[in-house]
C-alpha cells in the first residue's frame, strides 16, 4: 500500500543533515505501491475538456536534458504553474525551475543551478532544495522551496532570484521577511498582492505580503485536525493551495478533504471530501480523496491532481460536485481520452483558462512527465 499520510507525519527528517533530505522524503513516498482503485461512479467528463490526454515533455526515465517535447527529461516533477504562454515546473529531483513554452513544448531550465543549495542571485548561480511547488502573478514566479524552508521569488523577465521570506530555520514565527520561518512549505499560491502557503508540517496556511513581506499565520494551528470554524479550525499536513482571489481552496491531504477558506475572514469550511481514502464521485462530502495534491481554479471550478488515486478531478465551486476528468485510476503513462488514459502520482495541475483552455499535470511518480488534458 501506499505510505501513510501518519507515516508522512512520523518520518525522522532533519533538514541539518543537509540539502538531500527533502528530496528524500519524496523519494520515499514515492517508491512505494499505489492503489490501482478507479473511479467509482465516475461522472461525464468536464464540459469544458474533451478529457484527451497527451504528453507533451518528459520521458518515463528520469534526467535533467533540454529540448523539445520528449527528448527533454525530468527527475520527480512536482509543483506547475502557468502564465498563458509558459509552464514552469519545479523540478524536484533536480533542485530546478523549468520552462516548458506551450505552443512549442521546449524544455529549458528558468531557475537554478541544479546543485542543492540556498544562493540568491543570477538564474543560472542561483540554488534551491527541492523546490516543491510554483505559482506566478505574470510578472513574478513564487517557489516553495521545501528543502530550505523558504519562500523565493522568481523575476520572470530578468531570472533574478531573491528571497521573499524565511529564515531557513525550521520554525513557525511570523514576522517580516527573514523573521518568519516555516516546516514543509508544500504549496503555494498567490492574487499578485499575497502569497499564500499550505504549510505541510505546521498544519497552517501562512500569509505573505508582497510589497513588505509581511508574514501572518491565516487559517490553522500546529496540532493536526479537521476540524472547520474560524481560528479554530484545524487541517493535516495541507498540500495544495489555489485561489480565486477571494478564497483559498486547500487540498488538506492527512484528511483527504479539499477546504475552503474566506480570506478576508478565514473561515473554514470543508468543500469536498468525506474523509475515506478513496475515489468516489459525487456531490460535497459524498465524494472521496486518496492524498489530494496540487489544485487549479478557473474561477468556477477546483481541478485535483489525486494523488494516490492517478486520477485528475474537478469540483464545481458552488455546488460541490466532484466528477473524474482523466485517468484509469491504475499507474501507467498512456495517452488517450479520458479514463484510458492513466498517470503515476500526478501532483501539480494548471489551468491556461485563454482558449483553448487546457489543463497540465505534473506526475511526480515513475513517469517523470508533464502531461495536457484538452
């Protein structure tokens, strides 16, 4: 069976004892069997895709080479992101930021020297630690960067990498800039004015302020839970984030829910997800999750990548309704429409909402690919 989102949660992880570590940990959680259980009472496929699954980057054999479609490689692609023309992906693996251009598939490394470390600076001397997740306003790129335990910024026009905020230290301060610290800064999300970060081994989902830096702590406590409310509520190791500008949608992956949280107020409350490990559809707290990952908003809908599942889902916002979009729900790398198709441990999704609109998955399991669903 998969490894426990409790077994996540008891790993013996000491980032002092170095860079690789977080690495590590996916690795870990990535060797181990999926569940091959499809979709149960799989609804039609999203009206606004097809459900046509292509690979367009990547190479089931993991590496860090550039180039068109598949002659490029990548080692445990985790985190994606768009700007309309752009994927970038945060390479995990190899302590990078890729580009992919959409119209063409060229792979070229954005960020990073490909060597683990924490250097600010030029695109190509600069380092992350396993940056697992990415986000972008159109004129920045936000990296959480898990292995260091800090938030980055990406300038996309120059490649200029900074530090936005942390210290490097494992803690959970809040403060300005370098004051504040995080554990396991898992996903990332931003409206061009915050950055907003599920923070996996805190259990919060912190807030930062772009122009000073500010960081505040907006919806959780450190003791894991489900529970829903205001100031009270609870998550479990929180995954993905996503944001329509007035909410915050999280994958609460130890709970296998997906939440909601007001961000003018943060409220809690739960959108979808009975709490089973599983990968039934239906309306609200009738469907179920295996390890909800990466999320994408269009505004009106939620996608999921479902992690333990191999399965891309979709929630309608307003009414909850969670319907299967792709995937056969058993590990695999085939390209085809809808639950022929299938995925090994998708983890990021993106939305490009110009037309055509088109949905990509990074698959962080055996595949190493990112894939589009039109």
């Amino acid at each position: 069976m998969f490894v426990s989102v409790e077994s996540r949660k008891k790993s013996d992880l000491n980032f002092k004892k170095g860079p690789l570590i977080a690495l590590a940990f996916f690795a870990m959680i990535l060797a181990a069997p999926l569940s091959a259980v499809g979709p149960k009472n799989a609804s039609p496929v999203a009206a606004s895709f097809t459900g046509s699954v292509t690979t367009i980057a990547g190479t089931v054999s993991p590496g860090s080479g550039n180039g068109t479609g598949t002659e490029a490689s990548f080692s445990q692609p985790w985190g994606i992101a768009t700007d309309g023309a752009n994927l970038y992906v945060a390479d995990t693996g190899n302590h990078v930021i890729r580009q992919i251009v959409i119209s063409t598939g060229v792979v070229t490394t954005f960020a990073g020297s490909g060597e683990a470390g924490n250097v600010d600076g030029a695109r190509a001397e600069a380092s992350f630690s396993s940056p697992a997740a990415v986000a972008t306003d159109g004129a920045n790129l936000y990296v959480a960067d898990v292995g260091n335990n800090l938030i980055r910024q990406v300038a996309l026009g120059t490649g200029i990498v900074t530090t936005l905020a942390g210290s490097g230290v494992v803690g959970s301060a809040n403060g300005t800039g370098s004051e504040a610290s995080f554990n396991w800064p898992s996903g990332i999300a931003t409206d061009g004015v915050n950055v907003y970060v599920a923070e996996e081994k805190n259990n919060t989902i912190r807030k930062i302020v772009i122009s000073t830096r500010v960081v505040s702590t907006l919806a959780g406590s450190r003791s894991p839970g489900s529970t829903n409310g205001r100031g009270e509520a609870r998550f479990n190791q929180p995954w993905g984030i996503a944001t329509d500008g007035t909410n915050l949608y999280v994958s609460d992956s130890g709970n296998n829910k997906i939440r909601k949280v007001v961000i003018r107020t943060g409220a809690v409350t739960t959108l979808a997800g009975s709490g089973s490990a599983d990968s039934t559809d239906g309306v609200g707290t009738k469907a179920s999750f295996n390890l909800p990952g990466g999320l994408a908003t269009d505004g009106t809908n939620l996608f999921v990548a479902d992690f333990n599942d191999n399965l891309i889902r979709k929630i309608v916002i307003s009414t909850g309704q969670v319907t299967t979009v792709a995937g056969s729900g058993k590990p695999g790398a085939v390209d085809g429409p809808g639950s022929a198709a299938s995925f090994n441990s998708p983890a990021g999704v993106a939305i490009k909402t110009s037309t055509p609109q088109q949905l990509f998955v990074s698959e962080a399991g055996n595949n190493n690919l990112v894939r589009e669903i039109q």
